[in-house]
C-alpha cells in the first residue's frame, strides 16, 4: 500500500487516544533501571568478569589438581588478590563464595562461584568427576553473564623460547572435534561465538601452560544520554558516567596453570563455557548454539519448524543458534557450491542489525536489490541481491510471507563463483529442486 | 502572570492562558517544557536534527497561530499532533531525495505488509475506511497494548524507547508489537478491507 495511506489512515487516529497516549509521553521518563549500563561501567565489568574467569578458572582447575598448595601459588601470582579460595579436592563439596548465595541454588552440589557487582557476570564451579573409560579427571565450570568469550588461546611453557614441547596434547570440543589450531606454541580455538556454550577438553602433559581468554564486551542499549549509577551489590546507585555509544571493548586475561600429569592420553579438563550475554537486570538470553547431523536435529534444538532443503542431499555442515533476539541455522551444501542461511527474525528490526545493511520491503541487501520473482510452488518472494562485501560471492535472497511464531522466516544462500566468475546455479536452477522440510 | 517564572513548573493550562492572552511568554515556556519530546516525534519521523529543529520551530509558529481560536484539552498532545504533521510534510517531501531510514520508514514498512495495497480504492476514501478501522481496533485493546501501538505506528517511537518506557524488555514490546499486527490484519481481513 501507499504509504502516503498509511500515513493519512494513522493521522486520522482519534484525538481522545492520541491524549492519551502523549499524556503519557509528557510525563518525565521512568528511572533508569539498572540494566542500562553506561560504557565505561560495562567495560569496567567486563574487565572484572575477565578476572574473575580467570582466577576462577586457574583456581578450581588447580585446587583440583593439586591442592591448596598450589592455588596458594596462583594467589601469589594474582598479586593482591585477596580472594580466599576454598581448599577442595575432586571429592569434596565447595562452599559456595558468600557473595554469591543467591546463586547458589543447591547446597549439596559441589560448588564455587563468584558474583560480581550486580550479578551481571557469574562463574561457577559446577561439578567434576572422574571419568575411568577416559582416566581422567573432568572438572566443569559454568560461566555466564555480560560479554563473552570470543577467542581463548593455550600457550605451552610461557617464556620458553623452544615451543612445541608438547605440554597441551590437543585441544578438542567434548565430541571430539578439533577447534584449535597449533602455531608457535599456541593453540588457538577459533570461531567462538560470543554467545555459545562450549564444551572445550584440554589434554595436557607435564609442563606450564597459559590460558589467555579474550572475552570481548558488549551491549544492547544505545544512546542513554542521562547519567546513570553504578553498581553496588544490587545493581544499584551506579556513578555518573555518559552512555552514548555501544559498548564494543576486548579485554584480555591471562591464567597459567602447572601440569605434572605425564601420561599423554589425560587427565583432561573439560571446561564448559556457557554464556548468557543481556543487559543488566533484563532476564536471562537463553542461547543455544551448536553443530548437528541432520538439518531436523537443528531444527529441533531451535524450534524451527520449516526450512527448505535439497531432495536426497544432506548439507556437509549444520549449525545452528538460538537467542531471543534471531534464530538461524547455517548449511552448507559443498558440492553445489552454496551455503543457505535460514534465519528467524522481526523483519525490519532485527535483520539490518545481523547484516549491518538496511532492510527494507524490496529485499534483504537493500540497496543492492536488483530483480525480484515470486514462484508459486514455494509460496516464496524470492529476490535477487547482489552482495557488495568484497567477497566476490553472490547472495539470494528468499523471503517467505508467511510470518512464524517470532518473526519471518528469512534465507539468505550464498554462492561460490566458479573459475570463470560465474555461478555454477542460478537460483531458478535450483526452485526444481528445492523442497519443505516440516518439523513437528 | 507577571510573576510567572519561566520553568518547567508552570502547569499546561497556564501556557494556554498565556497563548489565549497573546502572551509570547507561552512560546518560551513550550520550549522550556516540551522542546526535548517535541524534538524526537520529529527526529522520529525524520531522522534528522536540522530538520526536526525546523519542525519543531514551526510547530511553536503552529500554536501561537492556532491558539485562539484553538484551545487544546492536552497543550502536548496538541503540539505533537502539530510537530508530527509538520514532519510528516517534510518527511514526504525529503522521500524523492533519497534521505537516511528514519524510524517512520522501519514502523510504516512493519505495518505495511498488513495493509496492503486495494488499487481500486480512492487513495482519500481508502485512508478514512482505513483510519475507521484502526480506530475500532484500537478502541478495543488493553490501555497498555494501545499505547505500544499508538507509540510505535503513530508517534514512530522506537522500541527501545517504548521498551524503556513501559519498563519492558525490547524483546516483550517486539512480541506484542508482532501480536498487535497480527490482531490488526485479521479484523482488517475480517471487515473485508483490501488486503
């Protein structure tokens, strides 16, 4: 419809509701809550989540594999850090930090967690156990909170000039997949999501490692101009600090931990990541993010009931994640040279801020729509855009009208060019052979 | 009125005293009250500071002109009616030169799909059976539900803001807003309208 209607049918709103509703707006804004959290306070935060993971981290595995004795020394390491950490083993239950009892939800569980300021940023010890079949000793930590890790290296014997000595054997997700890569000494995993839940195995040797997380911080609110306080225990009474900007910083925190198992083949530490970034107070993001088999296993982790695929072929990668803001999951079909990207979202909102490119009614890379078709078959609006970021790949676009619990269902296929710089399919090639895959 | 000091405190009905009294203190106060909110209905539609300060300068022009004979029941419901067609005429004349997405272009493209296009419809006649519609529609929600509508589709507030304001997360207000347009298009399918 024209907009210039639309515009005319809302001007002719009754005046008694417009009142109504600008009364409202007249009135002096609500007090901020806690959770709009300036800058620099999210920076501050991260800063301290960072070490917080770090020494919690460095402490729980260490206690754990050596006693009291040897997390005395990584107190001495942290400097002035006071903190007194619990003296446990693998068998015993640890008390829960008395600043975090309100996240200490069972006493029986053995448990160490810390909490800082508001609550905002949580690291817990969650359990561990000893695996025979794998003759190793497991330890799992639970972190959530703002920011996330967005890339977390091992460097063997910090300070050694001779690396590779073999100190970390390998480094895997818990299925076994490797995520890192070995160069000069440091593992590095790669392609962490900021908002994933990690399943990470460190298997190492005698030696020293270092544990180096970047955890980059972020936020969701944008251009509070007015002064809000800084936390206190309750997330309240914050300091004035200007809030006019994302919060988009990297902070680096580095714990080294002494390894004297020899045997190559464990123990290991299974440390499990599981980040729930949000702003302060607002409740919990629920994440899930992961690889699968089969294009119905995402399905059914991110409840997406339709999505298209190709008859008789199975994508080479699936992933998938799930936040409350999008949806999507990832495939790849190798052989055919294209990758689809079906994504759950609030079309006019949300897709400009996973794209970073405006979207509007034409297409999702707007302005760079050119052609546009509707084909019967799939019920589908299917435009034609052509992706300017310098990867010298051609995107498509499908958007499906029918809006879904949650948004409209978008997909964005990606195309590798052949040697000639043309493509191996066009998107009409590929309509034949497409079909619905229903989920529940 | 001679000892009327020049804040925030003085209450609406004085202002429209003043400017039914020709007062040109009535055009200072508005700004010292409402220039902020009157600023981002016209930033809203707008997306543009030297715009929407020119919009809102008119709208001032607008009410010492308008009252008398006008006397508004709400002076701010009044002035944003009047900055919001003021913007609205800037809006539509700044369209064919291809300005920044303003957040009137996001919530008009949102409600869009749902108010499609009826070609054999006089454009004035289909704005009025439209605005009836709407109008029924709204009459019918919850007072909340109606001022998340009112706040995003008329005054073109952006979510968060909306979500700040009624103390929700922009993930509640993105749900109810998709809620509301789905109530909306099954009364405007319902009552036969173009669709």
């Amino acid at each position: 419809m024209n907009k210039d209607v639309i515009i005319d049918a809302l001007s002719g709103i009754d005046e008694g509701i417009i009142d109504e509703v600008a009364s409202t707006w007249a009135e002096d804004a609500p007090k901020k809550k806690a959770k709009l959290l300036s800058h620099r306070t999210m920076k501050i935060l991260g800063t301290a989540a960072c070490v917080c993971l770090a020494f919690t981290i460095g402490f729980s595995i260490i206690s754990l594999m050596f006693g009291k004795s040897k997390s005395d020394d990584f107190g001495n390491m942290m400097g002035e850090n006071t903190m007194e950490g619990p003296n446990y083993s693998t068998s015993d239950k640890m008390p829960s930090s008395p600043d975090n009892d309100k996240n200490n939800n069972s006493s029986e569980a053995p448990f160490y967690s810390y909490t800082l300021g508001a609550g905002e940023a949580t690291l817990e010890y969650y359990d561990s156990y000893h695996s025979a079949s794998d003759n190793a000793d497991i330890v799992t930590v639970r972190i959530y909170g703002i920011g996330g890790i967005s890339s977390i290296y091992f460097r063997e014997n910090p300070g050694n000039e001779d690396p590779g000595t073999n100190t970390i054997i390998r480094v895997q997700t818990k299925d076994g997949k490797n995520v890192a890569t070995l160069e000069g000494g440091i593992f590095t995993l790669e392609n962490i999501s900021r908002a994933s839940e990690l399943f990470i195995n460190v298997y190492f040797a005698e030696g020293t490692f270092e544990a180096n997380s970047v955890s980059t911080s972020f936020g969701g609110e944008q251009g509070y101009d007015d002064d809000i306080s800084s936390p206190d225990s309750d997330g309240e009474n914050m300091p004035s600090i200007d809030n006019d900007e994302y919060i988009d910083t990297v902070n680096t925190t580095t714990i080294k931990l002494d390894c004297s198992v020899i045997t190559p083949d464990g123990p290991y530490v299974n440390i499990i990541f599981k980040h729930i970034f949000d702003n302060i107070g607002d409740t919990p993001r629920l994440f899930v993010s992961g690889s699968a088999d089969t294009l119905r296993e995402a399905m059914e982790a991110v409840d997406m009931h339709y999505l298209f695929g190709f008859k008789d072929i199975s994508p080479d990668t699936i992933s998938y994640l799930k936040t409350n803001d999008t949806t999507y999951i990832e495939y790849a079909y190798n052989s055919m040279g294209i990758s689809v990207k079906a994504f759950l979202a609030d079309p006019y909102e949300t897709v400009d801020s996973v794209y970073g490119t405006e979207v509007n009614k034409e297409g999702v890379y707007d302005p760079m729509t050119t052609t546009s078709i509707h084909d019967d078959t799939l019920d589908a609006h299917l435009y034609e855009c052509y992706k300017n970021d310098g990867d010298m790949k051609l995107a498509y676009a499908i958007i499906h009208p029918e809006e879904l619990e949650g948004g409209v269902l978008f997909y964005v296929i990606h195309f590798d060019l052949r040697g000639d710089g043309e493509l191996k399919y066009m998107l009409i090639d590929l309509l034949e052979e497409m079909s619905y895959i229903k989920h529940k | 009125m001679e000892e009327l000091r020049l804040d925030k405190s003085v209450s609406d009905g004085e202002i429209i005293e003043l400017y039914l009294g020709r007062d040109e203190r009535a055009i200072k106060l508005t700004e010292i009250k409402y220039s902020k909110q009157l600023f981002r209905i016209a930033y809203n539609v707008l997306n543009d500071k030297g715009d929407s300060d020119e919009c809102v300068n008119d709208t001032y022009l607008g009410a010492w002109n308008s009252i008398p004979p006008q006397i508004p029941k709400s002076l701010f419901a009044y002035l944003s009616k009047l900055v919001r067609n003021f913007a609205i005429t800037l809006y539509r004349k700044n369209t064919s030169q291809k300005r920044g997405r303003s957040e009137l272009d996001v919530s008009l493209s949102e409600i869009e799909n749902i108010l499609c296009d009826g070609s054999s419809v006089e454009r004035e006649a289909q704005s009025r059976a439209l605005s009836d519609l709407i109008n029924a529609f709204l009459s019918d929600l919850e007072k909340d539900d109606r001022f998340i509508f009112v706040s995003r589709y008329y005054f073109s507030y952006s979510v968060s803001d909306i979500a700040s304001r009624v103390g929700e997360s922009d993930a509640k207000i993105y749900k109810k807003l998709a809620r509301l347009r789905e109530q909306l298009k099954k009364k405007i399918e319902k009552e036969g309208f173009a669709v």
